[in-house]
C-alpha cells in the first residue's frame, strides 16, 4: 500500500501543483544551486565531520530562498560558523526526489531542512512519514502560531514542520470603484455571501463592473468558502464526504449564484485573471493573502485598494469570514546529520525571531503566521497602496482566526472533482445532484484504486 501511494504521488505531483504563488508559482525550472559562503556541492557540504552546515532544499530566489538567506545572517550573529548550503529546486521537483528517495527506500539524499508547499503535508507524511522528523517536543513553540497553519503539517497529534508563509485569504477592493456605487469598505466588512452578492449586484448596476473575476472550471474559490467553516470533503476516517457536506454544496451554490448573476466573470487563465485586477475590469479578489503582490503591479492604482475579511457562508454551522488559500512550511529531515542543530536554528529564525519577519517583509512580501508579529512596528506601518491600511498586521489577525481544516491526502482528488461538477452545471446546465454525486462517485474511487 505503502509502495502504491508513493507512485500515485510520483504520478501527480505536477497536478498538485497550481497557479499563484500560493500554490506554487515556480519561474524558475531548471535546478540551480546557490550557497553564499562556499562554491562546493550540496553532496560535499553535507558531511558527518560539518558540525555548522546545513543543507536546504527550497524554490524562489526573491522569496523563500531570500527568507532562507536572511534567517542565516541573524542565526550567524550567535554563532558565526554557522552556514546554510541551500539548493534551489521547483517546488514540484523537491517533492519529486522526496517521494522517490521514499520509493527507492534511500533517504541518504534528503537534506537537512526542505519547504514543502502545505497542501502536500498529508500526502507525504500518510505514504512515507519516516523521511520526517518530529518537532512535537523540540521546544518550537507552535502555539505561538495560527492554529489552522500548524494543522497542515501535523499527523496523530504529532508536528512535522515549522509554518512559514502565510495563506490567510483576504478580500482586496477597489475602494474608489465601490464609492462610485455609493460604498465603502466597511459595507463589505464582516458580511455574510447573500450580502455580498446583493451589493455586487449594486456595484454592477451603478459601475457595470464585476466584483469579482476567476479562471473559468477553478474550484479555488468554493474550496476556500467550504474551509472557511472549518469543513474539508473528508470524513474524520478519511472517506469521502461531499454529497452530504452542507458547506461544500452552499459554497457551490454561492458561487454558481455570482457567475449567473455575473457578479464573478470567469477567465481563462491566470495572467487574464491577474489583468482583470490590474485593468479594472473586477473590484474585488478573494484569495490567499499572497495576491497582495499581484494586486501590488498596477502602480497607478497606488491608494485606491483596501482589504477586509471574506464573506461567510450563510447559516452554515461553524460559519467564519476567514479561510486560507496556500502557503508553506520547513521541515527537517530524519536523515539529517545535524538535527538538534536544524531545530534551533529554525527555532531562532522561523519561530523567535521578529527581526526576521521585518527584514524580508519589504522586499519579499513574506507574511508571518507567527502571532506575535501583530505587534511589530513593521507589521503596523501604513501602507500608502492601500490606503494607509495596516494591513500586514490585519493579515495576520486573520490567520489567527482561520478554523482548522486539514486538507486530507485526497484533498486534490476533490479539488478536480469538484471543478468538473461546477464547470458542467455552469456550462452545460447539468443537475447539481447528479454532478455532485459524480464527483464524490469518482473521489472515491480514485481512493479506492
């Protein structure tokens, strides 16, 4: 079974891996190796008798590469032998060789430390959880954290990464088009869907814009609904549950509601999605936080966005205006020839340091998931493109109130299902209770074979 999951995952990788930074946004496909002290190999560096090295694997120059880089100048501060190998892969390719070093039953190759995005935790650590190692009692300390991010990376009680990045979802407005329906932020804050759609349709009237825009057969957005209230389309065994998830079938609706009502405009593509923001031609986009930085290219939009929380589902039970979409987190390897050194490093850095967190956030964008961010200088500073907003500081507000909603090994299995049975009925007209109980239908079988 064990030898079975590992090549499903090997098989699906590249399917696991979607659009946005979020959920993977990889410019760079060719491997690269970068170390900022030394011009040895990876393979060199990593040796019994090198008591301060260690070896990383991660993608990204400008972000997690950058955090990485920046983490071990303030860890060099207390202890200057210290230094970090770190090899640039995709992020498609790091999970690669940890699923194929699990298959061929050679774990000599894993580095110390390796980012894996967070929606492959349960994946991994269901096929192969001994290329992990434990942090439960390291001394990181993970209550520090949002919840529903430690959540993503942890098994039977047990936590297998340090968070990094932060995926709280946020809803971003163009505040000069909803002033010209005669709103503001406020209006849209703390609201629930039916609200929202029914000032959408105000917007619409009054500017003839859409609020919202998304690519056309993405299930994206009704994923973050169904998890902003706490609910996944598996049951706490781990069988499918989606014909009767009252949450997935609400979000469903909702969001087949915006498309026929033509408050969202479904595109085809991400860079289409991305010039809809930039363009004007949509108000709105509710997504994972990280979207700050596309929404950041238009500069001549500079003060005229503001970002709240995400409307909830209505009278749905555990009910939140907050989800996550993406994001990732560090994990050190069991085969690490340097554990206790990895942990405190990343203990110091990842998981203590604020100096930290304010060094890569201008350049990067990197937000926190650590709490204690929201009292940082940095963090409260307004920021002129939003409007003076404090909106790094309310970002992480929100992480914290994000309800706990571990994806699943299978989440992805969903996912897809749930973009086919939403593309037909809003193309074809299909039955919702037919494509709804197809889509569980070949869930399950996909679990099941």
């Amino acid at each position: 079974m064990k030898k079975k999951m590992i090549t499903l995952l090997l098989a699906g990788i590249m399917a696991f891996s979607l659009s946005a930074c979020g959920e993977t946004q990889d410019t760079n496909e060719d491997k690269k190796e970068t170390n900022a002290d030394t011009e040895t190999t990876p393979q060199a560096e990593k040796t019994e008798d090198d008591k301060n090295t260690l070896m990383v694997w991660a993608w990204d120059q400008n972000f997690n590469i950058y955090a990485m880089k920046e983490a071990e100048k303030i860890y060099q501060k207390d202890h200057p032998d210290f230094k970090l190998n770190i090899v640039e892969l995709t992020s498609g390719d790091v999970e690669t060789k940890i699923a194929t070093a699990a298959l061929a039953d050679d774990t000599s190759i894993l580095p110390d430390i390796f980012l894996l995005q967070d929606h492959t935790y349960q994946k991994f650590l269901e096929s192969y959880p001994d290329i992990f190692s434990d942090l439960s009692d390291s001394g990181i300390p993970f209550d520090q954290f949002s919840e529903s991010k430690v959540a993503e990376s942890m098994k039977d009680g047990k936590n297998y990464a340090v968070p990094f990045d932060n995926g709280a979802c946020v809803a971003a407005y163009r505040t000069d088009i909803l002033a010209d329906a005669g709103l503001s932020l406020d209006d849209f804050t703390d609201i629930t869907w039916s609200k929202f759609i029914e000032l959408g349709e105000q917007v619409k009237e009054k500017t003839g814009i859409s609020l919202l825009s998304g690519n056309g057969g993405s299930p994206e957005l009704v994923m973050m609904m169904m998890r902003s209230t706490g609910a996944t389309a598996f049951h706490d065994d781990g069988s499918v549950n989606m014909v009767d998830n009252e949450s997935l079938r609400a979000a469903m609706n909702v969001y087949i509601e915006l498309v026929q009502k033509g408050i969202l405009t479904e595109v085809t593509d991400w860079d289409q999605y991305v010039g809809s923001l930039n363009s004007g031609s949509a108000a709105c986009a509710i997504n994972g936080c990280w979207i700050s930085g596309s929404i950041q290219g238009a500069e001549d939009q500079s003060g005229k966005w503001g970002i709240t929380n995400m409307p909830a589902l209505d009278n749905i039970k555990g009910a939140t205006n907050y989800s996550s979409n993406g994001g990732s987190s560090w994990a050190v390897s069991s085969t690490s020839k340097n554990p206790d050194l990895a942990v405190d490093f990343l203990g110091k850095t990842f998981a203590g340091s604020v100096e930290l967190y304010e060094t890569i956030l201008p350049k990067s964008g990197a937000l926190a998931t650590w709490l204690p961010m929201k009292d940082s200088d940095v963090y409260n500073e307004g920021q002129e493109y939003y409007g003076g907003q404090a909106v790094y500081a309310d970002i992480v507000g929100f992480a914290e109130k994000v309800p706990v909603s571990v994806r699943g090994t299978y989440y992805y299995d969903a996912v897809d299902a749930v973009g086919v049975a939403v593309s037909n009925i809003i193309q074809t007209g299909a039955d919702f209770e037919s494509e709804l109980k197809q889509a569980q239908d070949t869930v399950a079988f996909n679990m099941n074979n």
